[in-house]
C-alpha cells in the first residue's frame, strides 16, 4: 500500500508550546502555513510570506518572515521581520525614497541638469560646450535687426529674406514661364471682385480701376490678402473662363490663339463655318459647277462632255482632231472650202 510520510505539526501557538525542532526536523504550522526547520538552538522560518492587511500583521519576532500587505492601508507593501521590528523593503512611490537627484549618478545618454539653470521649471541657459548663454541673451540676439537677414518680399539683395508666400508666387511664376499659365476668369473686367477667392486670376484691361489702376496687361491673382501681379512674357498662355477662349501674350498685346468657340468664316466659294466644336464648309454651286453631296463635276453642254474619261470636246474628228501623239492636243485638220 502507498506510503505517507507526514513531518511535525500543529498550531503556531503549539508550536511555541513544543520549543526548538532538532536539527534538521521541520514543523507545519496548520493555522498560519509557516514552514520551520530546527537547528537545535531555534527555529527558523522558511517558509511562505505571510499575508493579508497591515493591521493583521502579527507581532515581529522571528527574524526572516516577510509578510505581504494584499489589501487595505499599504497594499502592496513587503514586510521582513528583523526580529524586533518589521521593516519595510519595497517602494512604490517616490515618497517611500530618502535622498536627492543629487544622489543620481550621470548616465551615459541623460544628464542631470544644474539647479541654478532652471526656472519656472524651464532651462534657462544654452551651452555648446564652449558657449553659454542664457534665454535672455539668445532672445537679444535674435530680435536685434542689424545682425540678422530681414523678410523683404520686394528685394533680390543677398542679405534678404523672402517670405514663405513670396517663394510659393516665384515658384509659381516659374512654372508659368515653362508651361502654359492657369487659367484667367475674365480679361475685359475693370474692377477687382469684391469678394475674390484664393487664386482667383483675371487679365487686367485698359482702364482698370482701385488696386488694378495701371497694372494693364498683368495677370492679377489673389493671394488670400492681397493681389499679386504678374507681368507677362512672350509665350504666356492663358485660357480665358467666361470666354472659353485661349489668348497668348506676343510681346505687346494679348491675342486670340485658340479655343472651341473661335468663329469659322465661309470665304469665297464656301458656304458654312460657325463657332461649333465641329464646322462644316461647303463648296457653292455655280455656272457650269454642279455640287453633290460628295462630288463636284463641271456640267455638259455646247458641244462639251462630261463622261467616265473627264471633260472632252464634241468634234467632228476630220477637220479637228484629237494628236494621241501630242498629248490629245486638238488640232486642225483638214480644212474644205467646199465647190461651187
């Protein structure tokens, strides 16, 4: 039959009843499920941490119990039991630490900054390793005009600087020198719109008026504030809204060069044309002329034909005659001048 071996055991408080195991002999505390092993002398505790709320700990005085605050005031607290008193040995909070950050060593990626350079919680000075300089200072330096580039968008000097908008126009502007231009809205009206929308561009006619006076000919776009112009270059295309036109600058003026609507005028001769995206130009009829509906034929008569070879003359074939030598060339032939 299977074989039990059960060590020493009973309750805590027997336990103290009973004294010092033998060495090596264990005991089982039932109650508490401590684990004791004897040496002769004491018993030591060796076994599980004890646990439970902080106000259920027992009493220190066994020296190597830990005991574990699993609810309540404290949870999460680890206890030893020195003997005489139990003494706290994890943190959880920065609380639970003594000393100060000046008790941190420097480490190999993050520094500890120096107390005297911080205010308000914010670093108050700069520093290259040579150069130190505090917030004050740097802001001196920068807001002092006469040493730093100003934004001057109607300056091409070295020691200028253009704005963000000013790039994007010029950027703008150069592509429009290499590719035909965006489209205008319109290039007869006189007045700025009251209300225009970003890149909104018009040509601008002769007579303009408020901030279109004297900008003839340029290409005004609204920047989202104010009106930008653009003076035009030989080659600009622009394609004209309201229109539906293409008009091109030639150096002096800006001329019609395109468009669906452009009108088709008959000449002589024709009849048809229009401003339709598809035109049709006819032949007209005349004297002689026949037109059909996909040929045009001269018409036979006074002694003139009109047959599958081409056109030919009605001769008689004796007095004119047709020289196949020369080239059917007509030529006379034999002329009688009859009898009496």
């Amino acid at each position: 039959m299977a074989q039990t071996i059960q060590i020493k055991r009973g309750t805590k408080v027997q336990l103290a009843v009973y004294g010092v195991l033998l060495p090596g002999e264990m005991g089982f505390c039932t109650d508490t499920k401590e684990v004791y092993i004897g040496d002769g002398t004491a018993n030591s505790f060796v076994g599980r941490a004890l646990s439970g709320t902080e106000a259920a700990r027992p009493a220190a005085a066994m020296l190597g119990r830990l005991y574990y605050v699993s609810s309540g005031t404290n949870v999460g607290y680890l206890y030893f039991d020195d003997g005489a008193v139990w003494k706290r040995i994890n943190a959880q909070k920065l609380t639970d630490l003594t000393g100060t950050l000046d008790d941190v060593a420097e480490g190999t990626v993050y520094a500890k900054v120096v107390k005297a350079d911080i205010t308000s919680g914010h670093v108050n000075k700069v520093s290259d390793g040579v150069n130190v300089n505090t917030a004050a200072e740097i802001k001196t330096h920068l807001d002092d005009a006469t040493k730093h580039r100003l934004i001057n968008d109607t300056s091409t000097s070295v020691t200028d600087l253009w704005s963000a908008q000013k790039i994007r126009n010029e950027i703008e502007l150069a592509k429009r020198n290499i590719e035909p231009q965006a489209s205008v809205m319109d290039k007869d009206l006189a007045s700025p719109p009251a209300t225009p929308l970003p890149f909104d561009r018009f040509i601008i006619p002769a007579g303009a008026t408020g901030a279109w006076a004297s900008q003839l000919n340029k290409i005004a776009e609204w920047n989202g504030v104010a009106w930008d112009f653009y003076t035009p270059q030989v080659g600009w295309t622009c394609y004209v809204d309201d229109e539906q036109k293409i008009y091109s600058w030639n150096g002096s003026a800006w001329v019609r060069t395109g468009g669906a609507l452009q009108t088709i005028t008959a000449g002589n001769g024709l009849t048809g044309g229009g401003q339709a995206d598809s035109v049709t130009l006819s032949v007209g009829a005349g004297n002689g002329i026949t037109v059909a509906a996909s040929a045009v034929s001269a018409k036979a008569g006074k002694g003139v034909l009109v047959n599958a070879t081409g056109i030919e003359a009605n001769i008689d074939g004796v007095s004119i005659v047709y020289d196949t030598a020369a080239g059917n060339s007509l030529k006379v032939a034999v002329i009688d001048g009859g009898t009496f």
